[in-house]
C-alpha cells in the first residue's frame, strides 16, 4: 500500500496526505529558490524528519526502560550547499533537555539512539549531521 499521496496545487506548492491518518501537510519552494517560503519546503522537511526520528526512537527507547521524556525540545537548522546542484550541506540539531536529570548510562543509550534512527541512517553521509545534546 502507498504511504502518501501528493497533488501538485500550482505556485510551487504541494499537498501530501498521509494515507494511513489522511492528515496533510503543505510544502512550498523557499524564497531563495522562486517560492513562497509558506510552509515547509521539501527540504525542510527531511532535516524535520531527522529530528523527529530521533526524538521518536529515544521516546521508545526511554519507554521500555520507564523513563519520561516529555518535554524534551529541539531547534533544528537545515543548511544548503552554496553552489549548484542545490542539496542539503549540513542539519545541526540542539537537543534540549530542559532539565531532565538523567544517569550518564541514560544519557549514552539516547545519545547512541538518536544517532543511529532510521532517518540517520538513509541519509548521504556527505550530508553532514551536527547534533549537540543540552542535558
């Protein structure tokens, strides 16, 4: 079965459904790049998608081992190569804790999990990963 469908709606902008929950998201070409800057660009949303998996994988993580995550926060910057082919160059991702006292035993399994997510791992390892955790 697809995952999503995606319609073409005009001025470079797309709507993606998600099949399973039929939620959609919008995406629009940046500003630097003739669009709007409206909504999430496409790249955009693949270093979103990093962060997300990563924070996914350790709350499944800390659920088996009983542990509370919630609250945990991250700003992720997406960075783009400043020649042509247009590509992602780097994603820096800040992990902030915000104050969840954690063992260093805890803080190296989420750490190590993060780092290895599903998202991680298909990404071009020229793309490079810069992931600061805040404990």
């Amino acid at each position: 079965m697809p995952t999503s469908k995606i319609i073409y709606l005009g001025d470079l902008r797309t709507q993606c459904t998600h099949l399973q929950s039929n939620t959609n998201i919008l995406t629009d070409a940046p500003v630097d790049n003739h669009g709007k800057g409206e909504a999430f660009s496409p790249t955009d949303l693949v270093a979103t998608a990093l962060g997300s998996c990563m924070l996914t994988t350790m709350a499944i993580v800390a659920k088996r081992e009983q542990l509370e995550l919630k609250g945990i926060s991250m700003e992720v910057t997406k960075v783009m190569t400043s020649q042509p082919p247009r590509a992602i160059s780097e994603i820096h991702i800040v992990f902030d804790f915000n104050g969840l006292k954690l063992t260093e035993d805890q803080q190296i399994k989420l750490k190590n999990t993060a780092l290895t997510c599903p998202v991680s791992l298909s990404l071009d390892p020229e793309i490079k990963q810069i992931i600061d955790f805040n404990y």
